[in-house]
C-alpha cells in the first residue's frame, strides 16, 4: 500500500487532473478543477450489482474505442457467433472449354478478414474448375454494404486507420509505400501491391503536414509527396476505393494464375447468377477477438454494418449501421437512461460520439448474463499484463485481473471492462476522461498538421492513461 500511495503522489504531483482520479471510495462526485478536462466513471459488483463506486456516472464522454464494445456485441448476437463471411465468384453464363459464357462477378459480403491468401483461394478454385478467360465483362459487386472513402469525415484523409470501407474489402484497405528522392530531385515509388490505381507526384518539402496529402482523383487515386521527414522511406497508405482495388488485384493474381480477366468495373450479380467458388472466413467470434485485441476501426465497422444489414434487411452506412445497433441495444436494454447516448461510427473514430459510464456498464452487466453464442463476451477482451491494448497495462501483481475495452482518441480516453480483485470479487466498470474544450480546439486545427497540436494532445492522452490505470489499482487494492 505504501509502493501503491507513493506512486497516486507523484501522479498528482504531475497532473492537476489526478486530484479527480482516486477519490476516497464513499464519496459520490468528484470536485471541479479548473482544468477542462473531467473524468466520469462507475464500478458495479457483478453478482449483486451494488455501486461500489461512482462519479458522474451519468454525464457524457467521449467513448473512443470503447464504443466497439456495443458494436461488436450486437453483432455477435444479431449474426451468431458461428456466423461466416463468404466471398464467391459468379458467373452469368455457362462454362464451356475453360471459357465462361457471360460475365464473371467478385461478390464481396463485408468479410473483413478477406486478404491475398483469400484471393488465391477463389482463383485456384477456378482454376481447377478449368476456366481460362471469359467472354463477358468481369464485375465486382459491393452491394452488400453501402461504400465509403473513409470511415468518417472527421479524421485526416491520410490516417492509414480511416481507409475506405467496402463489402468488397482486402488486407485491411491499404497499400504500402515506399519512395526514394535523389538530391536532383528525382523521385522513385514503389506500390505493394503495384495495380496502378494510385500515383504519387513530388512536392515541395514542408515543416508541416504528412509526408502524403491526398489529392482525390476519380480513376486513379492521386497522392503529393512531402518529403520533409527523410528522402526516403515507407509509410502505409489508405486505399479509398477498396472494392476496385481488390478486383484488380484479382486480375492480376489471376493472369499469374492463368486465368485472363479484362479491367473490372463495378455491377451486381444478378439472383440467378452461378456460384463458381466460395471463400469463407472463420466464426464470427474468432473476429470480433482480434478486432478487438488490436483495436481494428475497419473490421469493426464491416463487422457492425454487415449485422445493422442483417437486422434491416438492406445495406447499411458506416453512420446508418452506428444508428441502427444503438436502437438494437436500446431494445435489450428498456430499463437503461439512453439520454446523451450517441454513435456516429460503430468504431469509436469520432470526436462527435457520446455516452455515459451508467450505460455502458449496463451494457456490460447485459453481457455478462448471456452469451454471444458459444462465447462469453469477456473472454474476447484485451487482457492485462498479457494480452492486445492491454498487454503492457496493469502489469506483476494485477496481470489477468484487467479484462477490458481500451479507448484512446485525442483528448480522450475510456476503459470498461471487468475486474477480478484479490478479493475474489467480479467487478462490472467503465472510467472516462474527456476534454471537450481542448477536443474542439484540436479538430479546428486538425487539417494543419501541427506538431506542437499533436505532441500536446499526446502528452494529454498519457496523463489521462496514468489517471485511469491510478483508479484501477485502486479498485483493485480496495475491492
């Protein structure tokens, strides 16, 4: 306990926001400061759902990733947890002498877990099939779910985390990049993969800004080179337009392959079209582990839309599926105070997005209760001392202890989860630190690249880490 006094001392010594973290465990509210920032947060005994601790259970904060929580649980029990993802190719004509008579179609049903070994897979399906070209046009179709160029307009188009999202998705949307810049200015690129979709021009070097800026293009993505942090390097690069992108990729793989394509366009397959392979991914719940083990914005945006799809009967958006899962859970949940509650993205990429403490421990206390099909929900959690977001947090004496949700944007940070005490007490919790005013700012001057805008809002996010964690251990000392 000494260690333990010592180090929320030097916490608070550090960061006036800590006076708020670690109250004495009867007091209901905590006190304001100055500071802008406010934490918010509610801990629940699991059995008998008794308040352990709380305050401002009720306000809202920015959820950040935490919001995967609802998104990914709702589409465990909306879909199952046996639930599969399948790719296919079809056909709207017979096979005749290796050639098919007809358009070939790439069918794309959200699989976020679709990559080249998935690829290969579908062509030597046909390729054993003995199919060597067509005759028809070749398609994709990513009706499934409706198409975005980003997973929200609020984030930087060049963030390699806010890719394009398709029904029709590979190997997590992106490309890598690699450039050389010789002192007579000559520029070499390199694409891999290399499908000629997206381009990249020199600019002038800059002391501000990415080292891409996006300049939009409607065939071929076009990207401006700022070379300020080396002449040379690499960098993942965001595809906008996932869907071409994997089905010229497929032509590719497929002239390799022996089998001849001509350049894709978009179109849907029609009812009757031909099934001629199937690629299908593992359980849905052998997904939702790894999203969020790494935190992954895209398959759980494909994951929660194709479930939103599922549920409505229609394709959905990124925003329309946010929507559509909150009223599902309201649904579960009639008795919860859903006021304030807001997703704009299933993901938590948002500075817009909202929800209290009290909502989301009643959101865990509901999964704790029942299984998302064979699985229960805790044990899809990122682990303390062990394992994904959580594996270098609440090390030695508290590692298993800590089975939660990470959340980090810029000025803001949640965690909620579950908490095994040395006690042997089951803890129901989520804590949150926001600053909306400092948020605002940032979002303003976003679009700027500032350094010393992003360095701050770093420096913000890790006090308010070494905040959340202070409280944890405390809990976890007290109960």
């Amino acid at each position: 306990m000494q260690r333990l006094f010592r180090l929320l001392l030097c916490l608070l010594l550090v960061n006036p926001l800590l006076v708020q973290a670690a109250p004495p465990a009867h007091k209901k509210t905590v006190a304001k400061t100055e500071n802008t920032a406010r934490i918010g947060y509610l801990l629940l005994d699991a059995e008998s759902g008794r308040v352990l601790d709380a305050s401002r259970e009720r306000e809202v904060f920015l959820p950040a990733s935490v919001a995967k929580v609802p998104t990914t649980l709702a589409a465990l029990h909306i879909l199952g947890s046996g639930f599969r993802f399948v790719t296919s190719v079809k056909a709207t004509g017979p096979l005749e002498a290796g050639v098919v008579k007809g358009d070939l179609i790439l069918v794309g049903s959200g699989d976020p877990s679709f990559n080249i070994a998935g690829v290969m897979d579908l062509l030597m399906q046909l390729k054993i099939k003995g199919i060597k070209k067509i005759q028809g046009r070749f398609l994709f179709d990513e009706s499934a779910l409706l198409p975005a160029e980003n997973i929200t307009e609020e984030q930087n188009e060049e963030e390699s985390y806010n890719q394009g999202v398709s029904a029709l998705s590979m190997e997590f949307n992106r490309v890598q990049f690699q450039w050389s810049l010789a002192k007579n200015g000559q520029l070499t690129t390199r694409f891999t993969p290399a499908l000629g979709n997206i381009e990249v021009v020199p600019g002038p070097a800059a002391k501000a800004g990415p080292s891409l800026v996006h300049l939009g293009g409607e065939g071929t993505e076009r990207w401006r080179l700022n070379p300020r942090n080396a002449r040379s390097g690499w960098e993942w690069v965001p595809v906008r337009r996932p869907a071409r992108h994997a089905a010229l990729f497929f032509r590719e793989m497929g002239g390799e392959t022996g089998i001849e394509l001509p350049l894709p366009a978009p179109g849907q397959a029609p009812a009757n079209a031909t099934t001629l392979a199937s690629h299908a991914s593992a359980p849905l719940s052998d997904l939702v582990d790894p999203t969020l083990e790494h935190s992954n914005n895209l398959w759980t945006e494909l994951i929660g839309m194709t479930a939103a799809a599922k549920w409505t009967k229609q394709p959905q958006s990124v925003s329309g599926a946010a929507k559509v899962l909150a009223e599902w859970i309201a649904g579960k949940l009639p008795q919860t105070d859903w006021s304030g509650y807001r997703l704009t993205n299933g993901s938590g990429l948002s500075s817009s997005s909202r929800v209290t403490p009290k909502q989301v421990v009643e959101i865990l206390q509901w999964a704790n209760t029942s299984l998302a099909g064979e699985r229960s929900y805790l044990s899809m959690l990122p682990i303390s001392g062990w394992k994904g977001t959580l594996s270098r947090r609440f090390t030695g004496p508290s590692t298993f202890r800590v089975w939660a949700k990470t959340g980090t944007v810029v000025y803001g940070k949640g965690l909620a989860g579950y908490l095994f005490t040395r006690r042997h007490s089951r803890l129901i919790f989520a804590v949150f630190v926001s600053d909306f005013e400092q948020r605002r700012i940032f979002d303003a001057r976003m679009k700027q690249h500032l350094r010393e805008e992003i360095a701050q809002g770093n420096a913000w996010n890790s006090q308010a880490t070494a905040q959340i964690n202070a409280l944890v251990e405390r809990w976890l000392q007290t109960y």
